[in-house]
C-alpha cells in the first residue's frame, strides 16, 4: 500500500542527510527509496557503494571546515591592530 501513492503522486522526497554542502541524501517518506547525489549532480539510487562514499566524503568535508575555522580564530588572534 505505501508505494500505491509513490505510484500515483510520485515520490515525496525528503532530505535526511547533508555530506556536504552539494551532496545529500534523499528519503522517500512513504515508501523509504532512498537517493543520493552523484558526482555531477545527478539523483542516483543509494546503495552501500556510495553509502560508504558519502561517509568518507563527510569526515573529509568536516575536518577541512573545523580546519579552516581553527585558522580563521587563530588570524583573529594574534592579529596585530595597525
């Protein structure tokens, strides 16, 4: 019964997780399909593959922003007023 209205209506698709700023993964909330992004930008189905992909690319994307926020603290730091 949970797909008659994917059928019908198509899919209602919500985000329930974002890797990075452009990529995120995708849930139907009636019938569960799940999507991702791929790498030019398309939806594709989210299999272990890119589910293990997605993981990397996040602890990638999230050290390189803590990263650059720990220097943009430090540069505000020890700045020295002209």
């Amino acid at each position: 019964m949970k797909n008659i209205h994917c059928k019908v209506f198509g899919h209602d698709y919500l985000v329930t997780r974002s890797v990075t700023y452009y990529v995120k993964e995708y849930t139907c909330k009636h019938c569960k399909n799940q999507l991702t992004t791929s790498g030019n930008g398309n939806l594709i189905p989210l299999t272990s593959k890119f589910k293990e992909i997605n993981d990397v690319l996040e602890r990638i994307h999230h050290r390189r922003i803590m990263l650059m926020s720990k220097k943009q603290a430090a540069k505000k730091t020890y700045s020295i007023p002209a």
